[in-house]
C-alpha cells in the first residue's frame, strides 16, 4: 500500500490552534475548487477596497489642499473628508458582516453553470470546523440547472482531517468534500 503521505506538499500545523486548523483547511477547499474549474469572483474584496479607496482619496485631496492652504481655510474640506473617510470605514464593516459573513470563496463553473459559495467557522474552544456550501445558477443563462437550493453543512472534528503530529490529511478532505459537493449539486427530484 503507498502512503499519499509522501507524494504531496506537507501542510503541518499546530494542532491545538483552532485558527491554523481552520486555515489550512479553508486554503485546501480553495485549491480543491479552482483544481476542479471553479474561478474564484473577488466581489467581497473589490467591494471593501472601493470603500477604502474612496475613503483615502478624499483624504489625499485633503492632504493636498491643506498643504498648499492654511488650516483656517482647509479645515471645512478636513470636516468632510474625515466624515468620509470615517462613513467608508464603517460602510466596509457593515458589509462584512452583513453581507460576506463567513464566505471565504465564491466562485463560478461556466461548464457546469453554476457559482459555489464556501464559509466556514468554528466556535471558541470546539475543534469542529463547520463549512457551509451554497450553490446558485450564473444570471443569464438560457438554460440554468436546477439545483439543491438549500445550504448545505458539513461539520467534522478537525481530528477527521489531521494527523497526530499536525499534518493535513488532504486524501481526508477531499473526499468528504467530493461527497458534500456531489450532494449539494444533486438535482431536485420534481
């Protein structure tokens, strides 16, 4: 029998942080999907950096008219530029809470005709790694599969995934992610 072990790159992490065990799992789905011919869409990110570069661009004119005026002339323009800065700020944070909540990967087949959205969390102290697979048809097409619309959620132990000394078990992985995928994108019976 050959031992997969030694035949991909090591991921090892320390097994008693839940937040390296969550991200090296994260990372894998992430390279499972695109290995698969999901492309990721960066929505959630252009989003936060458009609010932040509206937010820094009011401030650099700012930073440009007071230069060349006095404070007493600029500080009306300082009012609104911090205002705005201060108003994309919170924009940007309600948006990730709001909106990108735990997603950390969505992406679109056109093949397939469909985008996959992935979020994933843990609880404080419970080394369970819950993943949330949503999936929905790509706007416009003339002929969009009808799929599982419900989410679907997997939760293991991250014990299922990792080996005593804190390698990844990526062979693991996969296959209950080929299970849950297959499931989620399992047609409706009508």
């Amino acid at each position: 029998m050959v031992d997969r072990r030694q035949n991909e790159a090591k991921v090892v992490v320390n097994t008693a942080s839940i937040s390296e065990l969550k991200a090296a799992c994260d990372t894998s789905l992430k390279e499972f999907l695109r290995a698969r011919g999901y492309e990721e869409m960066h929505t959630h990110t252009d989003v936060k950096l458009v609010l932040g570069y509206v937010g820094v661009i009011f401030c650099a004119i700012d930073f440009a008219y007071s230069w060349k005026y006095p404070f007493s002339q600029t500080k009306w323009f300082s009012y609104i530029s911090v205002s705005v800065y201060a108003l994309t700020s919170v924009l940007a944070l309600a948006y990730s809470y709001a909106v990108q909540r735990d997603t950390f990967f969505v992406g679109y087949n056109k093949a397939k005709g469909h985008i996959i959205s992935a979020g994933s969390a843990t609880k404080q102290n419970e080394p369970t790694y819950r993943l949330t697979l949503t999936t929905r048809p790509i706007r416009g097409r003339q002929d969009p599969p009808v799929f599982n619309s419900k989410p679907l959620e997997l939760r293991r132990p991250f014990a299922a995934w990792f080996y005593e000394d804190g390698e990844f078990a990526s062979d693991r992985f996969q296959a209950d992610l080929v299970s849950a995928i297959d499931e989620l994108l399992k047609k409706k019976s009508n």
